[in-house]
C-alpha cells in the first residue's frame, strides 16, 4: 500500500490504517464517533417518510460524519491564510476599557474558552483593540472586539457578495433543499501569522491575539465568500449557492439530491470544515433561508421574522422608527406600494453625522399620525400570506404598471396554468417635479422604470406590458 493511500485510509481520532474506505467508516461509525452523532442524524433525518430514502440519506451523512464531528476545533484548508493589509501604518492602541467585576469575570471565562480551544493565544503586539461585551435581548452576553481603528486603516477586499435575489432565482424547479450552517465559521479560516498582532487585546492583567479570523475585522466577510466560493468550486450556481456561512444545495428530485450533497459535502470535508449540525437542514422539500420560507418554487418571507415585525411596538426613538422600517424594507419587493406606504417613517434615516449620533438617535419622539398610519399599515399587510413565486426562465414574463399622483408601482409576473402569479412588486415615490408631471408622462415612467429595474428578466426577450390609462394603449 502506499503512502497515499495509508493516508485515505486512516482513522483522524485514533490514527489508525485500513485497507479500505469501507472498513474506515465502519470503525468510524462503532469506535470513533461522538455517541451523540447517531441521534443528531436520526433527527436530521426524521422527516422522510420513505424508509429506503431515509436508509440512503443517512448513510451518505454517515459518510461524512466528520463534518459533523465538532469535538475538536477545526482549520479548513485553504490556499491562503487570511492577511490583514494596514500597509505601512504605525500600530493602532486603546487601552482596555474599565468595566465592573461582574463583566471581568465573564470576559476571563471567554478568554479561557478561546485559550482551550486555541482560538487565541498569548501576545507582546503592540497592537491593542478594546474588548466589548454586547447584551443580548435574552440576557445573554456576546464577547466582542471593537476593531474599528484596524478596520479603518485597513485596505478593502472588493471581493462580491453575490445578490440575494440572485440566489434565489436559481432555485426554480428545485424540490428538494438542504442548508448547511458552519460551526463559528470564521473561526475556521486560519490567520496570517503575520497579521495576528494586529487583532490583539487586552484585559486587565493581559495581553492576547487571535490565531485565526475574528468577528468584527473589515475583510471577514469577502475573505469567507471567497473561501467558500472557491471549495464549492464548480458545483455553485448549478447545485449550491453561499452567502456567507449560509450554504443552499437544491435539486429538482431526491436521487438527484443525494449526488448533489455527496459532491458538496466532499468538497466541504476536504476543506476540513466543520458543520453545526443543530442548524442544518437536509434534503428537505420546504425550507428556511436567508429570511425567507421556500417550497415547491414558491417564496415567503420567514414566519419568525414577519412575527418580531408585527409584535414591535410604537416606536418611541428615531432609531426604533428606521429600524422598523428597515427591516420591513428587506421584504418590499412583497409590498405593492411599499414606497409610498413607509414613506413617512423614512424622515429618521440618519443622513448626517449629527443624526447618527447616539444622542440624536436615542431622542425621544411622538409619531405624528401619518407616521402612525403608515407603521399600523405596514404590520396590517405583513400579517397576510406574502408569496412570489420564483421565476421560471422557460415562461415569458408580463409587466403591470400603474401611476398615482405620489407614485409609481408595478407587478412581475408569469403565467402559470392556475393563472398570472407575481414575482416581484417595486413601487417608488415621485418627486415634486415628477409630480407636476401630466398623468402620461407618470405612466409612461412608471413602464421604463419597471423595465430598468428587471431588466435581467426581460433584457434580450419578448414580454408584455399592463397599463389602464389609456392613452398608452395605442403604442
């Protein structure tokens, strides 16, 4: 037998060698797994009903049950360790904040978690950023650095982040959806040794630096985009999309499914990643991602966050009137006329350093009844069954437009057998110039900017154009 394949073949907990794959996994599944594996992929499992699936899909997460393994942390393989480029700027130095006996103790028994599982390790840096300790709405508490004086001297990675909508366009025809979530993600990606000064920190007696790529840093998001675009090689954009560390695999049938996820879950075991095993869903035929609930072609927003919008309360502050409106604003494209409806909340979008003060954003304000209106409408229409449907490329499209005199709106759709179903709603408030416009000129304006907001849909095809005034009709 040679090396290579002595290397194949051997156990990673105990080391040791086995003439076959075979023989491996089965000494893996009796000896050398976690105990606890076997019910985490009994329950991941659980919701295929057919026995035979079921039988097939656990034996391929069985496969790579080391994706699943979490005992020890894990550095994935990655061409480069991640660099922090601050160029030939001096060190940045704040010095650690005060903070009561209470929170000391929470920080030492972070700092010790970090040092045990060798996320940290000791430092002389000259480099120092603040530690900050973030409450939780749960009472929780998060352990965070604040690098923003690292981040500002630090040179951008302009690497993509892929669009969101983009990703879910790529999901027509698929019935079949696994989501895979990385345990501490970036906590996997290997620092530069170099660049690990540079994330260093103080407590009150010690100094340390992170061994591997920290929450918080400027480039962790690019640089993780670009990890994980470059294992999911090939397959993305054909059976597995990332954002982040959210990873989808999606097929039209289940024998289908289980190819794609054997060749994502290779590819994702040898990078040496590891998976939390609690938040992924596998082979599923409905679906939670990225804020939305998909099924059979079909779009929702997600329950659990239509809930936390719909329970907010009156909001007392400007920062709790644009948060509001923000985050209803990640499902406009749900809202016909969402424009027009939020428009009077968006008066407390911070535009100026003064507004973005934590003073100015923390003042007290009264909602006048517009604002009033338009919070009670928005919670009204999101308590309905929002639903898009995913667009098909093999059918043709249809645009509906209409013009008030504040604004415009318009529908994309499709035709399906049970009728026109919609794709997308954009709306968009006039200006006072646009509205002194005649009533054509609104219409005409609300037609080219439909078409210039989907034209990735229609560019280079046929589609038809909806319109009630009239006057158009003709062209």
């Amino acid at each position: 037998m040679n090396n290579n394949t002595d290397s194949e073949h051997q156990c990673y907990v105990c080391q040791e060698q086995f003439l076959s794959r075979n023989d491996l996994q089965q000494h893996l599944c009796r000896k050398c797994y976690p105990p606890e594996m076997r019910e985490q992929i009994g329950k991941l499992t659980q919701h295929i009903e057919n026995d035979k699936q079921q039988q097939q899909l656990q034996q391929l997460l069985w496969k790579h049950g080391k994706l699943f393994d979490i005992r020890q942390p894990s550095i994935i393989k990655a061409t480069v360790h991640h660099a922090i480029e601050t160029g030939t700027h001096p060190p940045t130095y704040t010095p650690p904040y005060r903070v009561s006996y209470k929170d000391e103790q929470i920080q030492r028994e972070e700092i010790d978690k970090l040092l045990k599982q060798g996320i940290i390790e000791e430092s002389t840096s000259p480099w120092s950023s603040p530690i900050v300790l973030v409450r939780k709405k749960d009472g929780s508490v998060r352990f965070c650095i604040d690098f923003r004086k690292l981040n500002n001297i630090t040179t951008k990675d302009a690497f993509p982040m892929p669009r969101i909508d983009d990703i879910f366009d790529h999901l027509s025809h698929a019935e079949y959806y696994t989501t895979i979530d990385f345990k501490s993600g970036y906590f996997q990606v290997g620092l530069d040794p170099k660049d690990r000064p540079k994330t260093a920190f103080s407590t009150r007696d010690q100094h340390y630096q992170f061994t591997v790529l920290p929450q918080g840093v400027t480039n962790g998001p690019p640089a993780f985009q670009r990890i994980v675009s470059q294992i999911l090689g090939p397959t993305r954009w054909q059976h597995s999309l990332a954002y982040l560390d959210d990873v989808i695999i999606y097929s039209p049938t289940f024998d289908q499914h289980l190819i794609h996820l054997d060749d994502v879950l290779n590819r994702l075991n040898n990078a040496n990643f590891r998976l939390n095993v609690n938040k992924c869903q596998i082979a599923k035929t409905a679906i939670d991602f990225l804020g939305h609930h998909i099924e059979h072609s079909n779009i929702r927003p997600n329950a659990d966050n239509i809930r936390a919008l719909i329970e907010t309360q009156q909001p007392t502050t400007a920062k709790e009137a644009f948060r509001f409106v923000k985050a209803a604003e990640y499902y406009r494209k749900f809202i016909p006329g969402f424009s027009t409806i939020a428009q009077p909340l968006y008066k407390y979008a911070p535009t100026t350093k003064e507004q973005r003060s934590q003073k100015s954003q923390s003042t007290l304000i009264n909602l006048s009844d517009d604002e009033i209106h338009a919070f009670n409408e928005l919670k009204r229409i999101l308590t309905h069954d929002l639903v898009l449907r995913i667009p098909d490329q093999n059918l043709s499209f249809k645009i509906q437009t209409d013009a008030s005199k504040i604004g415009i709106g318009a529908v994309l759709m499709q035709t399906h057998p049970n009728g026109d179903l919609p794709i997308a709603y954009l709306s968009k408030k006039l200006t006072t110039t646009q509205m002194n416009w005649p009533a054509t000129e609104q219409e005409c304006y609300a037609i080219i900017f439909a078409i210039e907001k989907w034209h990735k849909y229609l560019d280079g095809r046929s589609f038809i154009i909806e319109t009630d005034h009239k006057p158009l009709l003709p062209f």
